[in-house]
C-alpha cells in the first residue's frame, strides 16, 4: 500500500483529471505542486484549493525537458516530502494517419509521450530516496486500442503503456521504493477532444464536428470519478489503472479479439451516438 500524504507534483493540472485529481489529493491532506501551460487556470484552482495546503504553481512546457527538470527542482525544492508524481498533461489531434503531417504527430508525441519520459526522469532520483514512492502515467484507453482517426494519439499512449511497464519492472527487480502505475482512462468528460488540434488534412468541419460529438457522447465518467478511481489505484500499488466501464470492455474485448476488435466496437459506438 502507498500512503497519500506529504505532496504531490502534477502535470496538466489546470483542468481536466488534473485539476480533479489536485483537488482530491488536496482533500487527503497532500500538499501539491500544479505544472501546466495555463497558469491562469493554476492560480484559479490554487486558490481554490485554499490555503489549508501549500499549494506551489509552475507554468512548464511538458515537451521542453529543460523546463520539466526546472519544475523537477523548484517542486522538490517547496515541497521536500514529495512522494507522489503524475504525468498527466496530454493533447489530442484529429485525422487519419495520411491527413496529418509529420510536424503534427511530432508535436503531440513530444507532449504525450516525451512528456511522460522527461517527468518520470527528471522525478526518479528523488523519489528513490524516499521510504515510499509513486509515479502515475496517465496513457489512455488507446494505449490499449488503436481505432481509426487516432494514429498519432494512439501511438503515442502506447508508447506511454509500454515505456511504464518496462520503468515498473526495472524498478521492481532493483527493490526500489518506488512504485509505478500506468492509466488508462476511457470516456472521460473533459475538453480535450473539443480543444484539439486538426491535422492540416483534415478539410470537413462537419466530420471533424461529428468526431468530438461522439466523443462526448461516450465520455461518461467524470473526471472526480477519474480521480477517485486513481487514487484508489496508488492505495493498492495497482500496476494498471481502468478507468470506466468502457475501458474495462474494450480491454476485454481486445483480449478475446486482438485482431477484430474494432468492426463489433465501432457498431457500439454508432449505437451509442443514435441513442440506443
């Protein structure tokens, strides 16, 4: 079992499963270090938060490994007990493989996938000196699945799944201190997909409109629920993290149908958007 105490850094913490999971672990009694571009949306949920917990705020770039490792110090440096770190920060991008550039998916593969590495990196040696450790790396249920219109994306958390598993078990046959849980959210209500990015190939704003309006159709877990869910998961040392009925299905059913999984998923999700 790993404790919630001492502090926790976050990445993309200004909204979403973030800002959910800040407020959660605030809750529990965690000091926090809150990292994001949008540090209007940091100060807002500091004072939030209030001053029950000292709350640090520090505008990085996930992508910039300088800027993670400055965030690294300045966190470390305000919040010595820091035990618990999550990678979370991510952004989508819409189109088929051929409908995105190659600057466009490596954009997305800096923040999604470098991200993650440049966190767990710049966090690790810290952590080891800690009695107890944790680093949450946040891919996704397309981590797992792979569907059409999300090459980059899901190239990118399935690098993160595997990236995790590899550090998890390293750390493990060492005796490390730290533990390590990879997550993989399903539907989850935020605004990524609305704040998302279009491959420059993409010309039809109606399909693009159609695809964020499925998304948010299937996205039915909240993202407290997501962070409730998380916790719950750093508690019990859970190496994999689902998040919604959803994910826990379409995990499922790629292990009965790893090669022909999407024809009877994609026919439930267009039962899903008409309502049935």
């Amino acid at each position: 079992m790993t404790a919630i105490r001492g502090a926790a850094a976050i990445t993309g913490a200004a909204s979403g499963i973030g800002r959910a999971l800040a407020i959660e672990l605030a809750g529990r009694g965690c000091d926090l270090a809150l990292a994001d571009r949008d540090e209007a949306g940091l100060q807002a949920l500091a004072r939030e938060i209030g001053p029950a917990r000292k709350v640090s705020v520090h505008r990085v770039d996930v992508s910039d490994a300088g800027d993670i490792a400055q965030f690294a110090a300045d966190a470390i440096a305000a919040h010595p007990s820091l035990g618990i770190v999550v990678n979370n920060a991510g952004v989508a991008l819409l189109g088929t493989f051929e409908e995105i550039d190659q600057a466009e998916m490596e954009w997305l593969f800096d923040i999604n996938f470098w991200g993650v590495v440049h966190g767990t990196r710049a966090f690790l040696p810290h952590l080891k000196t800690r009695p107890e450790a944790h680093i949450v790396n946040v891919s996704s249920i397309f981590g797992i699945i792979a569907p059409p219109g999300q090459s980059a994306y899901a190239a990118a958390k399935f690098a993160v799944r595997g990236f995790s598993e590899s550090v998890r078990h390293e750390l493990a046959v060492a005796g490390s201190p730290v533990k390590l849980s990879v997550v993989h959210p399903g539907g989850i209500a935020t605004a990524i997909a609305r704040n998302s990015r279009t491959g420059v190939g993409v010309n039809d704003n109606a399909r693009r409109s159609q695809m964020i309006e499925r998304f948010e159709t299937a996205a039915r877990t909240t993202p407290k629920d997501a962070a409730l869910r998380i916790i719950r998961g750093i508690e019990k040392n859970e190496p994999r993290i689902l998040i919604g009925n959803d994910a826990r299905f379409m995990d499922l059913l790629q292990r009965f149908r790893p090669g022909t999984y999407w024809a009877p998923l994609q026919r439930k999700l267009e039962k899903m958007a008409k309502g049935k």
